[in-house]
C-alpha cells in the first residue's frame, strides 16, 4: 500500500510533495501504462475540486485515451481539436478558465467547467502524452498549476514513455 500524506499550506508546496510522490512511485518502473495510472490517481487523490484527471496518449499522431480517474471519456482526439488537441498541436499548456468559451471543446463531462492540459515531451522534443485536470468549478487552475503540473511532465517524461514489453506506445 502507499499512503502519501499530501498536506500543503499553499499550492506550489502542494505540487513540490505531488511531483516528489510521483516521483518516488514510478522510479524504477519502466512500464508506461502503471505509472500513469498511479500518478492519475495520485493526481486525483491530492488536488481538491477535480472531476476528472488523466491522461491522453500520442499514438501516431492522434491523442488515445490512456490511465484517468474519473467519467468514462472521449477515447481519441485529433491533435488541434478541443483543449487536449490543442495542447498536443502547439506543445503549450492550455489553462481555460471556462470550456464553454473554448472553440472547438470536446464536453466529455457535462460537469467540466475548468481544465488544465500540459504537453509531456520527451527527450527528442516529441509528444508523448497530454495530463488533462478537468474541474467543475470556473477559473479552478492558475499560472501555479501550470508551473506544477509542467515540472511533473518534465520529472516524469522518461518514465512514461516508455514499455515494459510488448508494442504499447511505439
Ligand atoms: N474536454 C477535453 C476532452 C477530454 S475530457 O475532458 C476528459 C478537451 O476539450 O480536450
């Protein structure tokens, strides 16, 4: 069992003990399907106000579901479409205070209000992955979200690219 204790007066204090959990969970483990799946549920277990968080995977080119928590999902995404689309089109961190002003939104959730999106890059600068946090309270992310959850992507980028065995993600 692992039992984290994230406890945070502030928010970047908040995502230093999250991205040192994650950290600690995944090291070692090559396999990248079990280490998103236990940072989404880290992800959803430490960060207040969420109704969905997760992960969407590059697969040639398009974004496939991957490890979340939370309502069953869009399974594929072109890139360039909604805020994850977006966020694999322009490798930029997507923070929307409001889905519904959003062009080209793909409503999962009627219940998203908010989301944050951030890029995983690899090595060689290509997507790996998009983290989707999803909220439904307006405005729910800020500019520390975005330095949080962008250090997790840089921390965790060789650990969730890669593959025990077998063809997943190549
Ligand atoms: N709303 C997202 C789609 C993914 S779900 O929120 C899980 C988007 O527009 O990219």
């Amino acid at each position: 069992m692992y039992d984290f204790q994230i406890e945070a007066p502030d928010k970047p204090e908040l995502w230093r003990q999250l991205v040192a959990a994650a950290d600690a969970l995944t090291e070692g483990e090559p396999d990248a399907v079990a280490n998103m799946a236990n940072v989404a549920a880290l992800l959803w277990e430490s960060l207040p106000d969420l109704n969905w968080a997760g992960f969407y995977r590059n697969l040639d080119g398009e974004l496939v579901l991957g490890p979340f928590q939370g309502r069953a999902a869009c399974i594929r995404i072109p890139f360039g479409k909604g805020v994850c689309g977006t966020a694999a089109a322009t490798l930029e961190p997507q923070c929307i205070e409001d889905v519904h002003a959003f062009p080209g939104h793909i409503a999962c959730d009627a219940a998203s209000v908010s989301e944050l999106v951030v890029p995983v890059v690899g090595a060689d600068g290509a997507l790996i992955a998009v983290i989707d946090l999803d909220s439904p309270s307006r405005a729910r992310f800020d500019q520390e979200d975005v330095a949080g959850c962008l250090e997790l992507a840089r921390r965790l980028s060789d650990r969730l690219g890669g593959v025990a065995k077998g063809s997943f993600g190549s």
